[in-house]
C-alpha cells in the first residue's frame, strides 16, 4: 500500500506539471484494475483530464539505481487529446536517443525523449500503442540513460483495457 501512495504522489505531481492546474483541484480514484489505476482530475479552471497509470514489475539491470519510473496513458478532451502515452524514467536519458517499446515481446515502436521523459511521436503512434497494449500481456521500455547505461522496464498490461475503459467513461 505504501508503494502504492508512493506511485499515486508520483502520478498526481505529474498531472499537475503537465495541465497547469493548482493544488485545489479535484483528483479521484477511479478504481484500481489489477496493476493499473484510473484517476479523474478537475481542474479549477473547469477541465477534465483523466488518466492510468502503472509502476513497473521488474527494472534491469538491478544493480543501478533508477529512480522511479511509471507510465501513463492520459485523456484531456477539452485539448482533444486521447491517449497520450508518457514514461518517465526518474533519470535524464541519453540525449539524442529514443526508448524502445517492446509489447508481448514484439517491437512496437520507439518513443522520443526530453529530460526524462518519452513520448509518441504524434497522436496516430499514441493510438496503435494503445491498442496494442489492450491485446498485449506485457510492455517492455528499452532505454538508455544520460550516463549510457541500458535500461530496461517490465509493465503488466493486466487491467490496462478496463482502466482505459474506465478513463474513457469518465472523458467523455
């Protein structure tokens, strides 16, 4: 549960940074879906913006230190955006490189990188990504830190389609 808290004030800090809102807006759990969440964020300025998110399973290789890494699928639909993915890593990644996305043990699709951030690379990526991750078992990012050390990040899709469900409700 402790970890949990952890990843949601990772979660919330994100939402907030990346929505310009203020401490006062409203934020609720949606539900948990085996290992995602699904949270409604309204802002004061009236908008909406619902998202999941997921911690991953195992971090490779174990012995560096990868500050905490968790990605999101994120719907603000007074911007019209739909299912825009993030991963954030925690660390700096390599400059000029890009992160692997790997579902089901199957080359998806490469993210680009900011700080230590990745995202698709327009919304047509973010929505074969995520259709993929509703028939996908498993999601695995491939990175490379600013230091040059591969990385690499397992993530259970179990639960992902009813989080995204779950979001989509709820932005509508």
């Amino acid at each position: 549960m402790n970890k949990i808290m952890t990843w949601l004030s990772i979660a919330i800090s994100f939402v907030l940074l990346t929505t310009n809102v203020s401490v006062a807006d409203s934020r609720q759990l949606l539900s948990s879906f085996r290992d995602w969440d699904a949270f409604v964020l309204k802002t004061d300025a009236g908008e909406t913006v619902c998202y999941m998110i997921s911690v991953p399973k195992s971090k490779s290789p174990s012995t560096l230190r990868h500050g905490n890494p968790f990605i999101t699928i994120t719907h603000k639909p007074a911007r019209a955006i739909r299912n825009e993915l993030n991963f954030i890593a925690g660390y700096d990644f390599q400059n000029g490189s890009t992160v692997a996305v790997v579902i089901d043990r199957q080359k998806k699709d490469d993210l680009f990188t900011e700080a230590d951030g990745a995202w698709a690379y327009n919304s047509n990526q973010d929505d074969a990504m995520v259709a993929a991750m509703k028939r996908g078992d498993s999601l695995s990012i491939n990175a490379r830190s600013g230091r040059g050390n591969a990385t690499s990040y397992r993530f259970s899709l179990s639960g992902f389609t009813a989080a995204h469900n779950a979001i989509t409700n709820a932005c509508r």
